[in-house]
C-alpha cells in the first residue's frame, strides 16, 4: 500500500515575495513603514514664516496646530523638535528657496557625488578597452588605482571621487 505524502509545513508569503526557500524560524523581515518623510524647503521656509508672524507666547503649538492638525499628541514633541531645527537652519533654508531650490527636499553638500567629465570617462574607456585587447584582465580595483591617479594628475583633489561599487559596474559591464 503506498505512503501518502504528509503535507510540508509551508509559512505564507506576502503579496509580491520571492519565491525561495521556506523560512524554518521566524517570519522574515518585517515590512518598511515608511515613517520618515522629507519636505521640502519651500514647507519648511512656509512654516519658519508662520513662526515667526505669530506675536502670541505659544508660537509653536500654534504653528504645528495650523500646518499640522492631524499630528499624535505623542508626535508633537519631535515636530517641535523638527521645526526648531529649521528655525537654526534659517540661512540655508532662505538660500536654497532664493536660488530655485525651494522643490528640493535635501541639501547636498559641495562636491558630494562629484561626476567626472564625459572627456575623462571615455578615456577611461579606451584606457579598459585597450587592456581588454592585450588580454588583461580588468578590476575594479585596478579601475579605481588609475581613476585616482589620473584625478591626481588633473590636480583636482582625491578625497572628492569615491569609485562607488555601481559606478565600477558600469565599467566592468563593457
């Protein structure tokens, strides 16, 4: 007489997971919340001027009454926390709504994510084809190696290129 098979103790998948192994302990990773959002410097710069038209002593429960209704009472503490920071951050926040920045939500700092010149990554390219054709094989710490030294070469300064995991990516995918 043959066996049935005993069914296989399968845990449920939320919509849109991967298929794969089943999970012996524990549910996995819990979802994002989403809880962190970033205005932009037009609402914070809004609110600075609220703040600071208001004459009455509860200026501030005053303003994250208006712009805020719908806030926790145990969330009105870290929104004051919050709005008190832009009040510090006043300068910046005028400049950046001053200079067409107003619909960006975060300040990138000067030379963050500095690109290199279109002239400079296509001889990066011949520079990889090129030892490609001679048969050595390219990494991505020898890309890094002679990106830094021909930086160095521009006489621009090295701590300003990072050679992120993607951007060497880009390169070994040729």
């Amino acid at each position: 007489m043959p066996s049935t098979p005993s069914p296989k103790k399968v845990m449920a998948r939320t919509p849109g997971q991967q298929q794969g192994r089943t999970r012996t302990t524990g549910a996995g990773k819990l979802p994002k919340q989403f809880k962190r959002v970033a205005l932009l410097f037009r609402h914070k710069l809004d609110v600075i001027e609220f703040y600071d038209a208001i004459i009455s002593k509860e200026k501030m429960h005053a303003t994250i009454s208006y712009f805020y209704p719908s806030l926790a009472a145990y969330k009105v503490k870290v929104k004051k926390r919050q709005v008190c920071n832009w009040l510090n951050q006043r300068a910046l926040i005028i400049d950046k709504c001053e200079t067409g920045c107003g619909s960006h939500c975060k300040e990138r700092k000067f030379g963050r994510s500095a690109t290199l010149s279109p002239e400079f990554e296509e001889q990066l390219v011949l520079w990889i084809n090129s030892l490609r054709k001679e048969g050595v094989p390219v990494t991505g710490t020898m890309i890094r190696i002679h990106t830094r030294d021909c930086y160095e070469s521009a006489g621009l300064s090295e701590g300003k290129i990072t050679a992120s995991q993607t951007w060497l990516l880009s390169f070994l995918s040729l």
